[in-house]
C-alpha cells in the first residue's frame, strides 16, 4: 500500500458539498483517516487543501476520480460540468495545455 502524499487543492471558491466516502454499485472506494480535510457545507477558496490523493496498489499512480452531480441519488443524478483554470490534456500520445476549459467526457488530463 502506497502513503498518501499528493494533495487535492480547490480550483475555484465554492462551498463543499458531501466530500465523504459513498458507497455505489458502480466501484469500489478506500477511504483512510485523514484523507478529506474539509465538511460539507464550508467555504473553501482556490488553492485551499480539500483532501489527499493516493493509492492502495491497484493502480499505476496516484489518482482522483472526481465526479459532480446534480442530486445524491445516483440512479436519478446528471453530471455537471466542471471547469478547471488551468490543465494538460493527453491527445495522440501528447500532453497540450487547456487554460479555463471543460475537459470532454472521456478526456485524460493532469494539472499543471
């Protein structure tokens, strides 16, 4: 098992909302003590640390899947877009820097 040790900084101001473990029939989570540092419902401003990243070895990195949705229900929910100031995206086997984009449904990025 890998340490957590990439951190998860907000990208915009916002208030949180449910940052907490769910569980789904969708997959599989691990939630370790410590790993979110904010509850739900406190404002948080760009750059501020909402967690950890990490893995527990089944996979080639540390990574995050983040998701937002319009209700808790998963089975009723829509996704929501999400925009990131600044980002890479992976294309033909090449890294190409996005500034305040919306990455495609099944785009690889990675921050910059």
């Amino acid at each position: 098992m890998n340490p957590f040790r990439e951190f998860f900084l907000a990208t915009r101001n916002a208030f949180t909302f449910r940052p907490e473990k769910i569980g789904s029939i969708l997959g599989n989570h691990v939630l370790l003590r410590g790993e979110v540092a904010v509850a739900p419902g406190q404002r948080v401003a760009a750059g501020d640390v909402l967690g950890r990243v990490g893995h527990t070895g089944n996979s080639t990195s540390p990574h995050l899947h983040l998701q937002l949705m319009d209700s808790p229900d998963l089975m009723t929910a829509s996704g929501l877009p999400c925009a990131f100031r600044a980002y890479e995206v992976e294309q033909g086997g090449a890294w190409h820097p996005v500034v305040d984009g919306v990455p495609g449904r099944r785009d690889r990025i990675r921050s910059v």
